[in-house]
C-alpha cells in the first residue's frame, strides 16, 4: 500500500481505514465507533520508540504522516540501522 500512495501528500482518513482488511466484516457504524473511541493521536520524535520487538501487540498503528524505520535484534529489516544481539 505504500507505494500506491507516495506521491500522495495526504489520505483521507477513510481512504486508510478502507485498506486495513482486518476491519472488512465490520459495518461502517462499527468501524465508526471504533475508530471515534479508540484512536489516539501520538508523534514521535527522532529515536523514540513506538514498540518493543518480543512485546505482545496491544494496539494498531495507522501512520498518517512521516516516515518510521523497523530495528530487530539480529538484523536489519527496516530503514534504520540494526541493533546487535544482546
């Protein structure tokens, strides 16, 4: 999906939540509702970190703007640089 959509400067809020297949069954309402009670709006700043590597997921992250790299122990997998094994 990211490559759809790099030259575009801003997506409706809509038009990100149509993508996520997870909330296919659900009737616009529900998604609605979800998404009027649930969401919260954070920023990070350079290096901060948004989730441990090994931590149980807990929430679902809808990037709307910026960019953010992936580190795992044991190798690169992101646009950022590895962090060695412990």
């Amino acid at each position: 999906m990211a490559e759809l959509y790099q030259d575009v400067d801003y997506l409706e809020p809509g038009v990100v939540v149509a993508q996520l297949n997870f909330l296919q069954d659900l009737d616009g309402e529900d998604v609605k509702q979800i998404f009027t009670q649930a969401v919260k709006d954070i920023q990070l700043h350079g290096r901060e970190l948004l989730h441990a590597q090994d931590e149980p997921v807990e929430y679902v992250w809808v990037l709307l703007d910026g960019k953010i790299g992936e580190v795992r122990r044991g190798g690169r997998t992101g646009p950022a640089a590895p962090v060695p094994d412990a």
